[in-house]
C-alpha cells in the first residue's frame, strides 16, 4: 500500500460552513480569505477569481475550485469594466439550517445573477492533525464533465446540504470525503502534485514516521524510534521534520494524541482514565494537564460541553 493510500485510510473532514455565492452584472463579490481551506463549485455562469495575490483564475459552470486557508479573493464576470465591490460578509443572509447567502445587488432590468457558486469552509485532516491541504499553497481549479464521477459526487453533497434531514451533517462529510478522495485520485495522476501538496509538501520519509504515529498514537515512540520508522538519523530527522511540519516529532506526537483524545471523549462513554491510556497516557493526570494546557479545558469539561 502506498504512502498516499495508508493516509487516504485515515482521512477525517468536517463541514464547517456552506454558502450560496451570487455575482450579478456590473459587481464583484470580494470574499475574506478563510481559518480553513475553501471550496467553490461554480453551479452558473462564467467568470474570474482574483486571489489577492497570485494569477487569476477563470471558471465555469461545474468548475471546481480549492483555496488555500486566508486567501481573499474575488469573483466577478469575464472582462468586466468599472465594476461595484460588495463584500460577501457584509451583505451575508442566513437561509434555512446555517446556510448562508452572499449576493451583489440585483440589476433593476434582471435580478437573476451571471454566476452562482456554492462555497464552504472544510477541515480535513489525516487523523485529526496533518492536514490534506497543508501542502497547497495556491488555489486549484478541475473542470467536471457530465459523467465525471466527481461531479456527481459533488452535486449529491450539494442536495444533502440543500435539503437537510435527520443525519445530514454525518453524511455531508461522508460525500465530502468521497469528492476529497476522488479529486486526490486525479491530481494524484500529476507527478507535480503527487511530490507536492497531496503529501504536504514534505519529504515521504517524514511521512512515513507521521503515518507511524497515526497509526498507532498509543504506542511509545521515541525520538529514535521515530527516525528509524523514517531510515535517518535522529538529528537529521529532528531538523526537516520541524522545517516541515513547523514543531518537533514529539510535539507532533503529542497533538496528535491529544486530537484523538477529543474524538474519544466527543463520540464515546469511556472513561478519562481509558481515554488517557487508549492515546498513550499512563497518568490520568498528567494527561488531564497536557489536555487543559492544549484547549484551555479539563476532558471532563470538554466533553460535557460538546454534548450540550
């Protein structure tokens, strides 16, 4: 099994916020850049999305685009001149169960907007920690055909989060999971990408003591346990790994244990004890201390209040 194939296995996302993006004739919709990795599926029209910084983008109907977190950006139609900006918080509209709508101002001679997108914020993560698009630096944009599978999963996620019922958040993020896989699936197919941002922009042999680690969080890595998993000397793996992951092999460690523990209390009964060893925790209260000291709370605490 592949590098790329053992981390797709412990993929996690999370659908953070959905809206309904609407561009009409002579505006631009100025859009924040996001904590979080964005998504565009154009559903209308054709236009230009301007990153503040970088080249622009021009899109289609059922183009599908990615921005790395924090990129603001704009969308407006193509060769537009002298165009009014609105920004999308500013006029934002809830609809129905947290959608939100972001819309230029109506033309009094059509009110039917040029574009239309809907556009979310997404977390998705290898085991709760190294993220899927850590590596992406600028955004990424796949033209889907009629019958290209990932349209269609797509268009399924968009009817779930436009019509939702009982179990729709637990399978929005099942179909985004699944258009997250198929578009690494394709881009997969580019050497630059598969030596790029699918594998976080690092080295494979850092990702394979990552791997380690989500694996088997529990177990009692060390230092040199972790090099060895990675066939380097510890120095040298303890200098590319913090380059690259931006903290040491044993922090990492520890925020990975600590994510897991937060899956553990959030969605099981166990005991704070059990959840401590389950992560590698021997003591009960040193790990209640590393949990406080990472989210400001006790487990116990945590938990009761993401059940509320």
């Amino acid at each position: 099994m592949s590098l790329l194939d053992r981390l797709l296995a412990s993929l996690e996302v999370r659908v953070n916020a959905f809206a309904i993006c609407e561009v009409h004739h002579g505006w631009s919709l100025v859009l924040d850049g996001t904590p979080t990795p964005l998504i565009h599926y154009v559903l209308k029209g054709s236009g230009i999305l301007r990153p503040e910084q970088g080249p622009a983008i021009r899109f289609a109907a059922h183009n599908f685009i990615i921005l790395p977190p924090r990129i603001r950006h704009t969308l407006e139609e193509l060769d537009g001149v002298d165009l009014q900006q609105v920004r999308g918080m500013d006029d934002g509209v809830a609809l129905a169960d947290g959608l939100l709508a972001m819309s230029t101002p109506g033309d009094a001679a059509s009110d039917a907007p040029n574009i239309v997108t809907a556009c979310g914020t997404i977390k998705a993560t290898y085991g709760g920690s190294l993220g899927l698009f850590d590596g992406l630096r600028e955004p990424i944009a796949v033209s889907l055909g009629e019958d290209d599978p990932l349209r269609g999963a797509v268009e399924a996620l968009l009817a779930e989060l436009a019509s939702p019922s009982l179990g729709s958040r637990a399978l929005a993020e099942a179909l985004l999971k699944q258009c997250l896989i198929l578009l690494v699936r394709r881009m997969a197919d580019d050497e630059a990408a598969k030596s790029g941002w699918l594998l976080g922009a690092a080295d494979p042999r850092l990702v394979e003591a990552v791997i380690t680690m989500l694996e088997n969080p529990a177990r009692e890595h060390t230092l040199a346990s972790l090099a060895a998993s990675a066939g380097m000397s510890r120095s040298g793996f303890a200098a590319r790994f913090a380059v690259a992951f931006g903290r040491s092999p044993i922090g990492f460690l520890k925020g990975v244990r600590l994510l897991q523990a937060t899956h553990l209390l959030e969605r099981t009964d166990l005991p704070i004890g059990a959840v401590a060893r389950s992560v590698g925790y021997e003591s009960r209260t040193y790990f209640s201390r590393a949990f406080r000291a990472a989210y400001g709370t006790d487990p116990q605490s945590f938990r009761a209040a993401r059940r509320r």
